[in-house]
C-alpha cells in the first residue's frame, strides 16, 4: 500500500477513533433528580456506504451522540452500541455489517464498536477521497446564486475529506480567492 495512502488511512481511523472516545469514553449520569429522556433516534439518517469520509463521519458523530445521551458511553458497552447499529445501517453497508459483524460464520468474533467504524472506513471510504477532495477544495468555485455562505460550507465540507485539515488561513486564502473581488472590502 502507498505509504501516502497509509498514512491517510491511519490519520482518518484515528479521528473516528478520537470520536468514539470523546464522546462515549465515560457512560453519561443524569443527577439523581433528573429522569432520563428517551433518546429517539429518528433525527439520525442511515448509513449506507457512501465513499466520501465526511458521509461516515456526519453518521457516526450523530451515533456516537444518540448512544450517549441513551446511557451507552464507557467500556463495558460495546456489544449494545453494535446492536443499536443495526437500526441505523442500510444498503451495501448494511450487507457488509451483517456479512462480517453479525452472521455466525464471521471471520472476526467479538468486534468493538470502534472497529465497526473503522471495518465500515475501510470498506466504502476511498483512498482516492483524499485526492479528490484536495482538488475539489482548490477547484470550488462562488456561484452568485447560492452566496458566499454556501460557497465556505462547501469548501469546509471538502477540507472535512482531506487528509489533512487545512490550516486556518490557507482556508481564508481559498475562500477570498474564490469570491469577487468587490466583495473584499465588504468582508474584511
């Protein structure tokens, strides 16, 4: 494997890795007062396998949020956050889950949810993503008609694919090269 592409790989399953941790490290207490909402999950879309990393990320991020605020942070949790995914997957990667999670002829027993995230990363996220979105970043183009906000979502939405998040002011430098130029001095 080129070594570019590992280390893209390894840079992006230690961000989702950085997720699970930050957000479902310690199993979240309500005060003794407080009775506990339950946590519908009907804001969560699917995920189907799309290729592009900010897809899984979005997905698992809005997971990794929903199994806290049900009680499901800490270690000894995992084998319930990977039943709960099964709700929240569908279409090839729906297929993959239960193929090399669930079925009783799996090759790997006793999957943790991070490696989920990660088996689903290595089976549908691209490597040429990170390519891709490097030049689409450097590529995007302002379009009067949607404004400038939609032109920074975009370009936010693909340094959010590269392998490297872009720096503060290379970002700034993007998105005032990609404006008209009248529209500096309303700006800055």
């Amino acid at each position: 494997m080129n070594e570019v592409v590992k280390l893209h790989m390894d840079h992006m399953h230690d961000r989702l890795n950085r997720l699970v941790d930050d957000s479902l490290g310690v199993r979240f207490k309500f005060p003794d007062r407080v009775k506990p909402r339950r946590a519908e999950g009907k804001h969560i879309r699917t995920y189907s396998g799309g290729h592009k990393f900010s897809q899984l990320e979005d997905w698992a991020m809005d997971m990794c949020y929903h199994l806290a605020a049900c009680c499901y942070g800490g270690d000894d949790m995992d084998q319930e956050r990977i039943f709960v995914l099964h709700e929240f997957i569908d279409g090839e990667a729906w297929n993959w889950f239960h193929h090399h999670v669930l079925h009783t002829n799996q090759d790997k027993q006793d999957w943790t949810f991070k490696e989920v995230l990660i088996g689903l990363y290595n089976c549908f996220v691209n490597a040429a993503t990170m390519q891709e979105a490097h030049e689409a970043f450097r590529h995007a183009v302002y379009d009067a008609r949607t404004g400038v906000q939609t032109f920074y979502e975009e370009l936010i939405g693909h340094a959010q694919n590269m392998a490297v998040y872009p720096d503060e002011f290379t970002i700034w430098e993007t998105f005032l090269d990609g404006i008209p130029a009248e529209m500096h001095h309303a700006l800055i």
